[in-house]
C-alpha cells in the first residue's frame, strides 16, 4: 500500500533506523521548539526503540522543553521491569534533565479502567502532540491496540483487559490520541515482523494502518522487516540509503 501519507524508508539494519529516526525526532524538536515553545513526543514501548532511546540520551537539546508521554503501558508495579516507562528512564529519560513534571507516565499500576480514565486527561491537554513514536508487533499490533479487538473511537486512552501479548491488562492510547501529532513514525526491525510489514503494505486493516498524523506516517524497516512478500534482491543501494 503506497500512498502519499505512508512514506516507507528501508535501511540496512535495526542500528541505521536507530539512528535515522534519532536524527527526525531532535529535527522535530527544534522546529517544535522554534514555532511553540515545547516539544511533545509519545513514547513507543517494547524492546525495538530501545537503541533510539540510548542515541538521544548522548544527544544535545534544549531538554527542558521536552515534554514526554507514552503511548501504551503494561499493567505492573510502576518499578517493574517489564515496564514501557522503565525501559525508557534506563535508555534514556534517567540521562537527560527533561524536568520530573515534563515527563508523564501511564499509572498503568492502577489497573486498566482508572489509568485510562486518569492518562484521558492529560491526553486531552496535551493534544496534538508533535511526534509520536510507535512499534509494531508480529500480528500488526500498535501501542496496545489489537487486531480484533475494538475500542470507543472517540476515547483519548483506552483499557485492555485480554492483550494476547502478555500482560493481558493494559493502557493504551488510542488510533484518535496516536493520530493527534504533527507527525508519526513507525520503528519496524527484525525478519519476526516481515510478515505484519507485508500485510500492511499489502492493505489489510491492521491496527498500525489505522493510525495517520497530520502529515501522514513514517515506517522505518530495516531490511530483514522488509523481506517478506517478495523475493530479497542483492542490495544494490548504498548502506543505509532510505527507500521511501
Ligand atoms: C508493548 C508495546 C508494543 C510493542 C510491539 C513491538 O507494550 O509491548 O507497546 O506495542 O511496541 O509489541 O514490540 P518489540 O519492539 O519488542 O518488538
């Protein structure tokens, strides 16, 4: 699926999209930070934006602009390590000085139907946010928003009671709150996710298709995500070019 608004870019490997995506996230920034005063960025969770974390905190920024949310949270103790909020403050937020008061976690620890309730909130102040990161998973998933399963679209944040990626209770932002951003961008690495690219590009209805910022999406694959769906040809584009 090739249309204006899904602009797909294809580098050699998860550490070049790490890299590429770094780069437009602090490009975001400054221009945010020149036209409002404040950046506004959602925070993908699971393992895949990990590195991108780890390249912004060496970065330089007016990091007292920042403003940090997140787009989906698990569940489980504030601390616990399984926690999107954790995995971000050890990559990255624990390394930079974003003010405590900029940064907004899901209180995921007090269930599916209080966080959502509490996390609308500052959702609806927070609209539209500048840049939203997300992660894709295996069956096409975003954030915490499943194939199957369906939500009140006009909901900010919605509760997940039975995500069959585990924990099944969580809090995730939804398609109209992911949506409400200057810009989107989608980070996609591994051949486990080949197959959920190949269904996307292809057109099927994936919780990822649903989300379109105002200026559209942008898909960072590396090439093994980008391998399905037709034969692999010998690169013949330079390391790390981008093919949109
Ligand atoms: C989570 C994430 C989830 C994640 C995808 C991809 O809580 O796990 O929010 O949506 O982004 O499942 O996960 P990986 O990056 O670990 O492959």
């Amino acid at each position: 699926m090739n249309t204006a608004w899904l602009r797909w870019h294809v580098l050699e490997d998860p550490e070049a999209v790490a890299h590429a995506v770094a780069r437009r996230i602090l490009r975001a920034a400054e221009r945010a930070q020149e036209d409002r005063g404040r950046f506004r960025i959602v925070l993908a969770g699971g393992t895949t934006p990990r590195r991108t974390y780890q390249i912004l905190a060496r970065a330089q920024s007016d990091w007292s602009r920042w403003a940090v949310y997140f787009g989906d949270e698990r569940c489980l103790p504030r601390e616990h390590p399984e926690r999107n909020s954790r995995m971000a403050a050890e990559a990255w937020l624990d390394h930079v000085p974003i003010p405590a008061t900029h940064i907004h976690p899901i209180p995921a620890e007090l269930g599916p139907l209080e966080a959502a309730h509490r996390y609308a909130a500052v959702v609806a102040q927070a609209v539209p946010f500048d840049l939203v990161l997300l992660g894709v998973g295996e069956d096409g998933h975003t954030a915490s928003l499943f194939p199957g399963q369906e939500h009140d679209p006009e909901e900010w944040v919605h509760a997940v009671f039975d995500a069959p990626k585990p924990p099944p209770e969580r809090v995730t932002l939804s398609v109209r709150a992911l949506s409400a951003a200057h810009e989107a961008h989608a980070l996609v690495t591994g051949p486990s996710k080949c197959g959920a690219v190949h269904r996307w590009r292809t057109g099927e209805d994936l919780p990822i298709a649903r989300v379109r910022s105002h200026t559209g999406l942008d898909a960072w694959l590396d090439r093994a995500a980008d391998a399905c769906g037709y034969t692999a040809h010998p690169s013949t584009e330079s390391p790390g070019s981008e093919r949109s």
